[in-house]
C-alpha cells in the first residue's frame, strides 16, 4: 500500500506543474500502509478495527509532522514561517490523521460486507 501511494504521488508530482509533494506526504503514505496492515493483522472487526486503523492514520501523521518539521527546521526550509506552520500543523496533522483512519475504517466494513453491495 505504501509503495502504491509513493508511486502514484511521484506520477502525480511529475505530471503536474507546482511546488510538488512533500516530505511529509511522502512520511505518511510510507507509514500508513504498513500501520493499517499491522493492525489489519491484529484486529478485523468491530470497535477494535475502528481504533486501531484511526490510531494508524494519527501515528503515520504525526511521524509525518516529525520528519516535515525537522525538514523545515533543521535545513532551515522556509525556517522564516516555522513558528505560524507549526502552531496549525501540530493540530492539522493529528486530526486529519484520525480522520483518514475512521474513513478507512468505515470503507473496510463497507467493502468487507456482500450484503451492503446490493
């Protein structure tokens, strides 16, 4: 899964005129396939996947925003808005995490289910 997201951004980055994609996208796509399939391996239904691939999408975010902020602040990357940056990243980031989970979460179940494809 991780592989396919980096292939599919690098596509995108190299098709596309802009800034490109990030360090920490690419961060976040490499570590969340291989949290979700952690966690796939660990739970498979009910509250338990729920959690655990919403836990997935805040720790593949927030080792996102770890690695994006060493970029920005130790080679010193737009080191002149860090401050503004991180004050809206340090929320962005964790709840766009959760977010992602729970809309995996709630697309396993509707895919998982035959009967709900009627």
């Amino acid at each position: 899964m991780g592989i396919s997201g980096l292939i599919t951004a690098f596509i995108g980055q190299t098709l596309t005129e802009g800034p490109g994609t990030g360090t920490g996208a690419y961060t976040s796509l490499v570590c969340t396939g291989v949290l979700m399939d952690f966690t796939l391996y660990f739970a498979n239904t009910g509250w338990k996947l729920y959690t655990g691939l919403m836990v997935s999408g805040l720790i593949a975010n927030l080792i996102a925003l770890y690695v994006r902020s060493g970029f920005k602040s130790f080679l010193k990357i737009n080191i002149f808005d860090f401050n503004t940056w991180f004050q809206t990243a340090a929320f962005t980031y964790p709840i766009c995490g959760l977010l992602a989970g729970l809309l995996c979460a709630l697309l396993v179940f509707k895919l998982k289910n035959p009967s709900n494809n009627r």
